[in-house]
C-alpha cells in the first residue's frame, strides 16, 4: 500500500513527519521496525511560492485583456499582408497604421456582437512564465515556435 509521507531532515540525520497526516500514518499504519522504501523528491520553496502565487493574483487582479478577441495569428497575418504590399511599392508605416486601425475596427464589431475576452488566471500564468523566460521551445512541423 503506497502512502505519501511528508517529511523534514532534522541536522543530526533524521526525517521526522511534517504533518500530522504523515505523524498519524507513521504511528498508525506503520509497524514498529518495518523497512520503508521510498523515492524522495525535494519539493518547491513555501514561502516562494506563497509569494509568488500572491505577486501573480496581485498582477491578475489589474490586468485587462485587450484586442476584442483578435489572436495574434490574425494579427500577424494582417501585418504580414501589409509589409507584403510595402515591398510592392507602398509607405510600410501607412500600411501597417491601416492595419491596425482595420484589426481595431474588426475588434470593435466583434464585441457588439457579443464576442469578448474573459479573464483567465490559468491563461494569465501561462503568459506571465513564457514572458519570464521558462519555457521549452518547440518546433513544429511548419517551421514555426511554439512556447
């Protein structure tokens, strides 16, 4: 029977339970002078965690989403479209302020339609660690990243 233990190296070499949970397994399940093997892991800082679980809902609690449901995908067609027709003859900073001012305009129309972002703190998380850099990047079969 696999139980998980929680426990906490004293300095002279010995683990004693963290919890009450794993001191009522140990006294109650347990026998006196039974062999225990186990896979030990070291799990994350507590207090860093507390801290950075309260930075991240302090950071949620302001954070807006913007682009009236526009993906970045559709962005970045439209502004790829406009620097292709740039190199065909065009002013590329007009180009792209037009579509900028199209991509608001289709924002817009999608929000009067009843089409809007809703807040995500799983999606907001996500965004805030790719941004800090910890990430693994992928390369998909069409050449293109994915973090």
């Amino acid at each position: 029977m696999a139980h998980e233990l929680q426990l906490i190296k004293q300095s002279s070499g010995i683990l004693i339970p963290a919890t009450p949970e794993t001191s009522d397994i140990l006294q109650s399940k347990i026998k006196l002078g039974a062999v225990l093997v186990a896979e030990f892991r070291q799990v994350r800082n507590p207090a860093f965690h507390r801290r950075f679980f309260a930075l991240l809902n302090l950071g949620f609690e302001y954070w807006e989403p913007t682009g009236g449901a526009i993906s970045a995908n559709e962005r970045k067609l439209v502004n790829g479209y406009a620097k292709f027709l740039a190199a065909y003859g065009g002013n590329e900073s007009a180009l792209l302020d037009a579509a900028e001012q199209y991509l608001e305009q289709i924002a817009n129309r999608r929000v009067t339609n009843g089409i809007s972002l809703c807040k995500s703190f799983d999606a907001y998380r996500a965004w805030v660690t790719v941004e800090a850099g910890h990430y693994d990047a992928i390369q998909l079969p069409d050449g293109t990243l994915r973090k």
